[in-house]
C-alpha cells in the first residue's frame, strides 16, 4: 500500500486527531493561540499520530484513549519546531512565517513552553503514570539533544557516535514512544510495547540520517529551501563528519567551514558541499540509513500479522527511501 | 515563631529537598547539568518546599513522597526565573550572573525546557495522576501569564482585574498548587487539600503585590538593585494602575511612562516614581494586599489546630508585611 493510501484510509481517525490539536490550542489566551494554531494550520505529516494509531492497533484500539497520547506527542513536536526557530534564526518553515518571526523570541519561547505544558496537560487526561512518566522523560532528553546540537555547532571533531547520540536524543525518542505510548494507550503488553519502541527508534534514526542527507544532497525544489542549510548553522551533520574522514577532502573542508562560520548573514555554502559530494560520506551514511531500517524491520517481527504491521513496513520503507 | 525559628525547625528536611534539587539537575548533561546548577547556588527562600511540607502536616507526613511535589514546584518556579531573564534582559539576578548573561538566550531558553521537564518527570515518581495533572495545567497557567505580561508592556489602559488574573496566573497559582500538592501527597481530604489551595492562593496574590510594591517604594538596598525597574521594563504593576486614577497624577505620569518606553538603554525612573509616590496609589495597593491576607487566614478556618497551622499563619503575616 503506497503511504497516500495509507493516509485516506486513516483520514476519519487523523482528522478527529487534528479537531483535537487544534482544540488543544484555541481554548486558552488569544495570542498563545493564534501563534500556535498559525503553526497547526502550516501543517506536516503527523507521522507522530499516525505511529500512535498504527501501533494502537496491536491492542485494544480506542481513539479516544489514542488521542490523549497522539495530540501530546504531535504538540511537543510542535513545541520543538517553535523553540529550533528561535535557535535557526528561521523567518519561515513550510513556507510560513515562523512565530519568531511573525511575533518575536520571547513568544516565540513561551508558545514553546505553553504548548509543552498544554501536551503533557492532555496526556494525564489518561489515569496511567506509565504514560505520563515516558513523556516527560522524553521531553528532558529531547531538551538535552537541542542543547547538544548547539553546543556542538562547527564542532569538526565529533564522532559518528557522538552524532548518533544527538539524534537519538532530538529526533529518534519521540518517534520511538509515539510506537510505544500508542501501544501502552491500547493496553498491549509489554513485549508488544517495547518491540513497537525499537520498530520506531529505528524508523527515527533513520529519518533524521535522510533529512540530514536531503539537505546536503537535495534541490532547492526538493528541500523547500536552498540546501546547505545545516552546515550554513554550524550543524555539523553525518555526511560531513564521514567526509572530513576522507583524506583528500578533509583539509580544503575544514578551511570552507572556517570560512563559513566566520562570516556573517547568508555565507556562500556550495564549495563546501561539492567537497562533501565528492566524498564517500553519503554513501557512508545511506549505507548507514539502510541498516536502520533493517532494525526497524528485524524489531517488528513476532508481532501478529496484522494490516498495521504491513503499514509500518511500508513507512519504514518510505522513510528509508532516498529521497534525493 | 519567627520565620527564621521554623526554617531552622525544618531545617533537616529542607537540606534533604534542597541535596534532591541538586541531584535533579546534576544527573543529565554536563552544559545543562552547569547552568542549572548555577541557578540552584544563587539559592532562594524555597517558599514553596516550605509550604509543601508544612501542607503536608495535614496528611500522612512522609518526605518521600513530599520531596516528590516540593522539588518539582521548586523547579518549575526556577525555570519561570531563567525564561524571566530572557525577557528581562537580565544580567544579574540575586547577585549572581544570569543563565542568559552567562552564556546566552538559547542556553536559558532550553535550560528552562529542561528543567520544566525535569520538574514533570519528577512528580511522575508518585502514582497519582491528579498529582500530575494539577501540576502541568498550572504550567499552562503560568505560560499564558508570562504571555500576558509580555503583552501588556507599556499598556497604561489595564484595569486591576486585569492585573489580578494576570499576577494569579503568573505567582499565585504556584503557591496554591505547593499547598494543595503537599497535602494531596500526604493523603490529606480534599476538603483540606482545597483550603491550603486557598491559603496559598491568597499568600500568593500578597506576595506578588507586596513585591511590585517594593519595587517602587524599596530603597535599593532593600530591593537588592534600583528602583522602578518594572516599570522600567513596562510593567504595569498595580501601584502604577492605581496612581493613574488620581487626576493629579495621570497626566505627567503618562508622559513620564510614555518617555520612559522611547527611550534605549537605562531610562531614568525617578520622576516616574515620585509621580507615583505623591499618589494614593501604594496606600491602596497596601489595602488590597492586606485584604487577600485575611483572605488566606480565612482559608485556614477549620483546619486541625496543629503546630504548621500557626507556622502557615506566621508565613502569612511575614508576606503581608510592609518590607520599605
């Protein structure tokens, strides 16, 4: 089943989610709500709420209870992309104005704040600590990876450990409880979560590894923006740190990221990424993408065959995808 | 007793909250694990620990499980400080560099996410779900407060209901929920856990009034920096809404504020406050403040004549005393 299809047959459930987002955030202080339902309404994929029903298949599917767990992970991710804008200096996203940029930092920053507020708020509308414990575990560490990212801005000399660490952190935790707090809202047990956990932390890994690769090896057609935007900020990605292995490339792309970091406004990153291009870090890392995804795979396997199980196969596919 | 007789009295159990504080911020990530730290050095009166276990004198006394509520509300009203600093332009704060002047706004700004969700996942420690729930919907609260405040900079046009529900959202509601959790966590009725919500809600309502009061009538000794630095940063407080009412005062006092908005740097207050001082504006701010004082006594009515109900009525005439 192609992820389109996949969508429409899911689109009675994922519009009562999206009534629900919206909801979440039109009840409280006009401003707080027309800076966040502006960013409801620049839309994404919800991929969050849609692991989150999938995975609430492998047990007893409740949307209502499903709901108390998918708009909270979909408003942290939210809450996520309002606090990177002020960290990105982003006057757009999705071809939107920012909040920061529509509004400013200091809304921009307590929109982040009240929208993490207002997704925990909702996750304890479920009686269930468990719950309610994984979630604001993962929000510490996701604020830990955003931390991290800018700490290691123009670090040249971090390991693929390190970066994978970063990721795990920023990107990969709430793809992974998404699986596993959809499983625990349908009451699966324990053996079904924690496998549902691994499918997703997997899937996250490698979707982060593709986007990070999207942005060094993709149009402008294709990213939504002129590539480059990662190095440009200092965010120093899986494919350059496997290129500055590379011997023939590594001086002239340290000298290149010098030159980018010292300069002010909107530096010239091309040259830097033609030494990356012309390096064996993309293969290195699409290489590395692909094994996620065989441990997304490999983490599903004993779970009844279900038609949600073949779904999350064909996501994992989809993710794993080069997308370039 | 004195105020400093009970935190002696207490003191055992403060040091174990306050080694908890440490420990739950020192266990993560070393940036974070510095600037949190930081923060919690530059110490604080811990009102709200204190009032958690004094609340939990009502129920089944037992640290453990207090420790779970006091640290969370200890923290949360710490990262409320940190994002405060981002807004305030803040350089110092008791004495102390700020996390945003030590290393800067990104850093305070996740360093506040942090803690925020440190603060949540603390209180997750306890089964009870009211717990959390009561606790992220207070975050809520607090955001929209910070929102509002932003908001209203500058705005010589607010009424004191406006200020009230804004200075409720911003400070009391913290103090009501530390009284209210502190019993919840003790086991207390429902009946009791609502009357110390009260008291500390009134406490609350006094404390913010009697400190927007300090801030135009302290010295600066007594402030711990210049006067008039709301109204510096545009904060109306309720002083200022009062003296716009005395015909004599309006006028040159929303000039002197208008003048105050126009200009950069470190506007001259002086006028300002003496416009302010001439006028019955502090008099009946003093009033109000004394008023929700009765109100918080009130609230103790019918509670079990033990040894933290007379503590809980020193606090409260310690925070409803005149302090310039």
């Amino acid at each position: 089943m192609k992820l389109l299809d996949l969508y429409a047959k899911m689109k009675g459930d994922l519009n009562q989610i999206e009534q629900e987002l919206e909801r979440s955030v039109s009840d409280d202080h006009a401003l707080l709500r027309e800076a966040s339902t502006h960013l409801l309404k620049a839309g994404g994929k919800r991929i969050r709420p849609v692991l989150v029903l999938l995975s609430g298949k492998f047990g007893d599917y409740r949307l209502e209870r499903l709901k108390s767990v998918a708009v909270p992970l979909e408003l942290i991710h939210m809450a996520s992309l309002v606090h990177d804008d002020v960290i990105d200096d982003a006057e757009t996203r999705r071809g939107q104005l920012t909040v920061k940029s529509k509004w400013d930092n200091r809304i921009a920053m307590y929109t982040g704040d009240y929208i993490h507020g207002k997704a925990l708020s909702i996750a304890t509308q479920l009686p269930n600590p468990d719950i309610h414990r994984i979630l604001s575990k993962a929000l510490v560490q996701m604020c830990i990876g955003e931390m991290e990212q800018i700490r290691d801005f123009f670090n040249t000399d971090q390991s693929v450990r390190h970066y994978l660490l970063r990721i795990r952190r920023k990107t990969a935790l709430l793809v992974a409880i998404s699986c596993q707090l959809g499983a625990l809202a349908a009451g699966a047990d324990r053996e079904t979560s924690n496998k549902l956990y691994r499918y997703g932390y997997n899937v996250g890994m490698t979707f982060q590894i593709r986007d990070d690769l999207l942005d060094l090896y993709g149009t402008e057609k294709q990213i939504g923006k002129p590539p480059g935007s990662d190095i440009r900020q200092g965010n120093i990605t899986l494919p350059v740190i496997l290129a500055l292995r590379d011997e023939r490339v590594r001086e002239p792309l340290l000298k290149e990221i010098g030159s980018i970091r010292s300069q002010d406004g909107f530096p010239d990153t091309k040259r830097a990424i033609s030494l990356i291009r012309s390096s064996e870090g993309g293969n290195l890392a699409d290489e590395l993408a692909n094994q996620y995804i065989k441990k997304a795979l490999h983490a599903l396997e004993g779970l009844p065959d279900i038609a949600a199980k073949k779904n999350l196969v064909d996501i994992a596919h989809f993710v794993g995808k080069r997308n370039y």
